[in-house]
C-alpha cells in the first residue's frame, strides 16, 4: 500500500516524467512556439520519450530547472536505472544511482533530500551531463579556457568537466562568451546542452560508467624530444650533498653533482598540520623521501588569517626535516588568492623573516607562490612579485633555492622562458595532475629547457586537478620517467588521510608511528615507491 502510494505520488510530482515505456509520439506544448530556438530541441526530446511537460499540459522553457528534474532526464539519457533512494521524492532512486555512478559527490547534494527540487548550477548541471554521457572527453587547458571569459569564477573542481564540455562542444557560452557557473539553466537551456551532449554521444563508443576510462582514452602519451638527461642524478640527504644550487637548468648539490629530490607535500598545514610533524617527515624519508614540502595556504583559513600558528607550524616542520637530514621547501601557498601582489608586503615580511631565521641552514628551500591563477598576468604580477620576493630573501640568504611559480596554476612557464626573473640559483615550479595534464604539458617543459629555464615539479598529483578522480597510475608513471630522464625534482601532493584519491593515506591514519603498506592509499603506495 505504502509503495502504490509512493507510485501514485510520484506521478503526481514529477515535471518531467518520463515516457520511455510509451509508444514514439509527436508532443506539443502550447507555450514551445513554433521558431522558437529551443522548439527542436524540446520537441525531439519530448518524442523520444525523455521528458514530459508539467502536469498542467505545458513545457515552461522559461522555468528554473531542478536538480531532481535535470538528473532524471541525464539518467535516461544514459540508460541508468534507479536504485533504492533514501527518501521518498519521486526522483530519491534515480539520484541515489547518479550520486553512486560518480556523476556529482555527497557534498553537492547530499542524499537526504533537502536540495533534490532546487536548482542545479550550471557548472553542475555540466559535471552531470559530461559523466553520464561523455566521460572521456579530453581537452586543451589552455584552449579551453581561453574560451571562457568569467574563468576565475570557476572552481578548480569543475574544470575537468566544464573544459571537457567546451572542447566537446557541449557547454557554450552566453552571449558575452561566460560560462556563469553558479547560475541555474532554465529547462529549454537545459534542453539544449543536453541535445548537444547526445548528438556528441551519439557519434562515440558508448559511455563506460564515470570513473573505469576506457582502454584508449587515457594512452600514455610518449615523451617528446628530451633534452640531454644529467649525467646521472644522485639522490641523498643534506648531509651527503649540503647547499644546492642551479648549474644551466639543473639542480646540483654543493659539489656541483647532478641531484633530484623527491618527497611529499603536506596538505593545507591549517587542516592537516598533524601530518607535517616529525614522526610522519620521518616516515616519508624511510620511504626513501629527501625533501618534504610546507605547503602554508594564504587564504583558505590559512596564515592571512592566522599568522603566527601557520608560522609556527612550518617552524617546526623544518625542525623535523632539518632532524631526518632532508630537504624543506617553505611554500607560499596561493590558491583562492590568485594574484600573488594582492598580498606583497606580507609574504616580504614573511620571507625575509624565514630567510634570517635558516640564513645558515642548508635544508631550506623557498617556494614564493604556490598557484597564480586568474586575472593575473607574467609581466604585470608574477615577475615584479618575483623580484620582490627575491631581493627580500637575498637580503640575508644569498645562495638558497627560490621556487618562483606562474600563472594558470603554474603551468605558463612559456611566460617565464620568455622573460625569466634575474638572479643565481632560481627554479621555476611547473606542477600537473596525471589525470588532467598530459604530453602538451610535457612539451612545454622540454621547451622551457631548452630555453634555458630549471624546472622543479614542486607539486603534482596522480589524481585529476581537483585532487579527486582515478587514480591515474599508468599516467602518473608516464610523468615520471619523464622527470626521471630530465633530472627534475619533484613532491607529490599530499600527505595526508583525506578522503580524496590524491592522499597518500587511507582516512585514519596516525601521524604519530610509523606506517607500513597497509596504511598507504592506492595513490600513496604508488608515489612511496618512487622515490
Ligand atoms: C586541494 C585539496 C583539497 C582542497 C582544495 C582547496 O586537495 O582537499 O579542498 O585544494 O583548498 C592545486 C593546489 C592544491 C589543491 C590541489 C588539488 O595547489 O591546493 O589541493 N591542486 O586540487 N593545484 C592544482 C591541484
């Protein structure tokens, strides 16, 4: 009885029920004018059974479209069946089987119901659409968001599917070339892209459920032309190879000898602190790890915020490398604040400080900002910023390492090449995610090489760019061996027990013993033993 009810309620709730039990039939709607530019795409819709119109006989293109509504349709479109739901909304099953397949996370809305009949954002609505039907699209960063005009207001967590829609041809923008990520799409809008990715669909292999790529799709890409590898690397402590400096692009230790440092990035040391400590420095050099990276966000709840406990935190960091004779680097970490000049005067004070305090200590390196990214440009920003920053440091620390990155999250270092900082001993940060970056990226870096700029991968992950997806160990082998072959160093992000693919621990784990293989991620287990 309670189910027939539940049956009943559904039929009188849903919007846009779906006919694909019924015969194909011609629909009209009295408010889809005919010309009007979305007639076709609602029209066709309609007749191959995947939506309805309200229950009053009309379509309301101009209505606001829900995420229970949206999802629906996407569901249909990608033959996903519902599933038990955890609340009784007409659409609680399909939803449940969406959140499982991997097309939106928990936190975007969550099962319990409370966000199924309000409206899905545009950046959403994509991410939706692209898993369910187009989960293997690839793209051009670059290309791809050249496109787009509001791109800083978009998260990093929907790149993946928002660019893979622009080079898919599947997101547009509005009149004005922006994408609008948090507005809602009106249901002829939503009509219209999900038209897009069909026609787009239509004319691929079938779509594998979002998170099992299939065979081709992610082909390790073949380095391109190397440049001459370093002799040969040596890995090794500070007590084995003391100052570092730059020869030509290589990082060198203070005989001159080719070396490469590998180890871990911490995670925000504001959230994930716990892991920056000595025990777990120490489980990472037992791994074979002689650099660890102090990842200090700016913003984010980080040292703008509150400056003295980030502070002391990255203090205490170097103390336990320092102790396990490893490598240090102290990052600046911008992120949300993506022009590094908004904040100059308080990463000066800051560096200069470090510098004095480690003017005589060989470990430390200094990453002066993480991530430029946005409406921030080489010449105008980064490399005046850059300057700044390596005159403060210079001031009492004339031959430490100084990690400058650049804009597009330290991806343009074409930019630097061009017009690199002046100075000795200076590195540029290129950092990638396995997932999301690939040959075209490489390429640059041979480029930059060959150009004459040192190269360090102060960050990078085997997961996509948002830190979540795959892992992608295959990919993530690919950029190594080409590190490898370069000579480059590099941190892997991040130690810590998050539950995103990109932490090298499983969620639990204690900072305070040593670690054994049971404890590491798929993520972690790969990257431990590369270093
Ligand atoms: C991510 C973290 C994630 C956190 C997010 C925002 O993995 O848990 O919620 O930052 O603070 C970067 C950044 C790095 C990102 C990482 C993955 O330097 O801070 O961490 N990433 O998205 N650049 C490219 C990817």
């Amino acid at each position: 009885m309670r189910g027939l009810l539940r049956r009943l309620s559904a039929l009188c709730l849903c919007g846009f029920l779906v006919l694909a039990a019924l015969p194909a039939r011609a629909v009209s709607f009295p408010d889809v004018k005919p010309g009007s530019w979305y007639e076709k795409d609602v029209l066709e819709m309609a007749d191959a059974g995947l939506l309805t119109g309200l229950p009053d006989g009309t379509f309301a293109p101009e209505k606001t479209i829900s995420w229970a509504e949206f999802v629906t349709i996407a569901a249909r479109c990608a033959g996903l069946s519902p599933i038990q739901g955890q609340t009784s909304h007409w659409a609680a099953g399909t939803l449940e089987a969406a959140r499982l397949a991997g097309w939106y996370d928990w936190d975007e809305l969550p099962p319990t119901g409370e966000g199924f009949d309000k409206p899905i954002s545009r950046q959403l609505a994509v991410k939706v659409l692209m898993r369910a039907l187009l989960p293997h699209v690839g793209y051009d960063f670059n290309v791809e968001s050249a496109k787009i005009k509001d791109f800083s207001a978009l998260n990093g967590r929907y790149y993946e599917a928002v660019l893979s829609a622009y080079a898919a041809g599947v997101a547009q923008g509005d009149g004005e070339g922006s994408f609008r990520p948090l507005d809602s799409l009106s249901r002829a809008e939503s009509c219209a892209l999900i038209q897009r990715a069909r026609a787009k669909a239509g004319s691929q292999t079938p779509a594998s459920p979002y998170g099992t790529p299939g065979p081709d799709e992610y082909l390790p890409a073949s380095p391109g032309e190397t440049p001459p590898a370093p002799a040969e690397a040596i890995q090794g402590g500070v007590s084995e190879n003391g100052w570092l400096q730059v020869v030509g692009t290589q990082l060198c230790n203070e005989a001159g000898e080719p070396v490469v440092l590998r180890g871990m990035s911490s995670h925000g040391l504001q959230w994930y602190g716990q892991y920056a400590n000595a025990q777990s420095i120490q489980n990472t050099a037992a791994y074979g790890a002689n650099v660890f990276r102090l990842a200090m966000y700016t913003g984010e709840g980080g040292c703008l915020s509150q400056p003295e406990p980030m502070k002391s935190k990255v203090i205490a960091g170097v103390e336990a490398a320092v102790e396990n004779d490893m490598y240090v680097i102290i990052d600046w970490h911008i992120l949300s604040d993506g022009n590094p000049m908004d904040h100059v005067s308080k990463a000066e004070a800051f560096f200069a400080d470090m510098a004095a305090r480690y003017a005589d200590c060989p470990n430390v390196l200094y990453e002066i900002c993480n991530e430029p990214n946005g409406n921030v440009s080489w010449d105008r920003d980064v490399k005046p910023y850059a300057e700044r920053l390596v005159a403060a440091i210079r001031e009492t620390s004339p031959q430490s390492v100084i990690l400058i990155g650049s804009p597009t999250w330290s991806q343009d270092i074409h930019l630097a090449a061009d017009d690199p900082v002046e100075g000795e001993n200076l590195m540029y940060t290129l950092h990638f995610y396995a997932g999301t970056h690939g040959k075209d990226l490489r390429d640059r870096m041979d480029k930059a090489l060959s150009a004459g700029l040192p190269l360090f991968v102060s960050e990078w992950g085997a997961s996509r760019a948002d830190g979540s997806g795959g892992v992608f160990l295959e990919e993530s082998k690919v950029w190594l061996d080409f590190l490898a072959e370069r000579g480059i160093s590099w941190c892997n992000w991040s130690l810590c027990d998050k539950s995103e693919t990109s932490a090298a621990l499983k969620p639990g784990t204690s900072p305070d013993r040593a670690w054994t293989e049971e404890d590491l991620t798929e993520s972690g287990k790969f990257v431990f033993s590369q270093f």
